[in-house]
C-alpha cells in the first residue's frame, strides 16, 4: 500500500514538473520576443537619428555653398 501512495507522489510531482517547465517556457518565448521588439525600435530610432543627422548636415551644407564668406 505504501508503495502505490509513493507512486502516487511521484507522479503528481512528475505533472507538477511538467507545468513548471512548460511556465518557463512561455516566459522564455515571451522575453525572446520582447527581445526581437526592442532590436526593433532601435534600429528605427537608430535610422531616424541617422536620417535627421543627414539632414541636419546636407542643410549646413547647402546653407555654406550660398553664403560665401566675406
């Protein structure tokens, strides 16, 4: 009879375990994805900046060619 009870322990513990790493699982899936978000939003940003900049130095530029100095 004890047997059959450690059993009994042993396999709920067993399903106990399944739940648990499969939690982990979806969190890793989720961080993963949170990752792949972030990579996003700062290349966009990291282009804009660059696209500003550019912009930024073509009109100093242009400001430059048509203002000779004196």
């Amino acid at each position: 009879m004890e047997s059959q009870a450690a059993i009994g322990k042993l396999t709920a513990s067993t399903d106990s375990l399944k739940d648990q790493v499969k939690e982990q699982g979806l969190k890793l899936e989720g961080i993963g994805k949170d990752v792949h978000a972030a990579k996003v939003v700062v290349s966009v940003v990291g282009g804009l900046i660059a696209l500003f900049g550019a912009l930024i130095a073509w009109l100093v530029n242009t400001y430059i060619s048509t203002h000779p100095t004196k």
